[in-house]
C-alpha cells in the first residue's frame, strides 16, 4: 500500500486544479501555473476541496507512480500558492554573486568569471554585505526546476573539506577533514 498515494491533496484558496484529455493535470494559483502529465493508469479526482489519486491494481508499477504522481501534484500546488525559496552562501576569499536582470555572474575563484544565464521562471536576488558571506537566493513555484538551477549553481565550485570553501546551500553543514598534520 502506497500510504503517501492514499493521502488527498488539499486545494488551499485562490487554487484552481483542472484534470484535462490525456490526465494533464493543470494547477493555477497566484505565484503562476503548473502542469504535469500523469500516467493513462491512474485516476485524477477532484472532490470538493481535495484532489485523489486512484490506481487501478497493487501491482508493483501502480504503487510506485500512485505516491509519486500524489507528491508531484502536491508540489504543484504548494508552488502555486507559497512558492518555494532556496537560500545559497558563497564561501571563500574573493568569493562573489551579482544578478543582473536574469543573468547571474559568479567570480568563484577561476581565472575567468562564471556567467549563468537563469529561466524566466526563476527568481534571483544577489546579496552582498560587508563582513559577511554572499548570498544568492532563488525563488520559483516549480520545485523541481529551482532544484535542479541550485544544484547546476553548486556545481561551479563545491564546498572542499579542508576549509570549506565553495557554494553550499544555507544552514548545511559540511563535514571537515583534518589537514596533514592530523598524522602526526
């Protein structure tokens, strides 16, 4: 039994779900509209203020996309209506973000600068304070795509285990090594 397919999504206010020819599932709220499609199999219900997910049989197949397609609708509908945000921090001397318009410039240590060029549908916000780290914080209603954009971001420069330099994701917490004199 899949307990996260079982669960009902519920539509807050201001949500708008329609379950479209094809099982195209398409959510609208006020951060903007999402859509994803679901597979022939399963079911999408929409009951009062709650969306169902149903699958046909227990087999092994249906039971592994009935709480995943369940937790792809409720990403969407959180995204909708709260939106989801990730917070990164550059770590290290001489370590830099500036975001002009969608353009994201990094200076990460390289001998030449990182240009990242964003989609429209990500939010950036550099910030850059005296005596502290830069910060770079990304903000979409699609939970996947601002994922993968942070994790192609941390990709640049990882955090290293001896200083910790690099691009790490706020409030992470990176495992140390002992440098050479540990041996001794």
């Amino acid at each position: 039994m899949s307990r996260i397919g079982k669960l009902p999504v519920a539509i807050p206010k201001g949500v708008t779900i329609t379950v479209g020819n094809d099982n195209l599932v398409v959510v609208k709220g006020p951060k903007g509209e999402l859509q994803q499609k679901v597979h022939e199999d399963l079911k999408v219900l929409i009951e009062e203020e709650q969306v169902v997910v149903e699958r046909p049989s227990e087999s092994i197949q249906h039971k592994s996309m009935h709480g995943l397609y369940r937790s792809l609708i409720n990403n969407m509908v959180i995204g909708v209506s709260e939106g989801y945000k990730i917070n990164m921090e550059f770590v290290g001397v001489g370590y830099r973000a500036e975001a002009n318009g969608q353009m994201l410039e990094m200076s990460l240590g390289y001998s030449h600068n990182i240009v990242f060029q964003m989609p429209n549908e990500v939010k950036i916000e550099a910030v850059t304070e005296r005596r502290s780290n830069p910060r770079l914080t990304l903000e979409s209603c699609d939970k996947q795509l601002v994922g993968q954009i942070a994790a192609k971001i941390r990709a640049f420069r990882k955090p290293e285990p001896y200083k910790g330099k690099g691009i790490k994701f706020a409030g992470e917490v990176i495992r140390r090594k002992a440098g050479k004199s540990a041996g001794k």
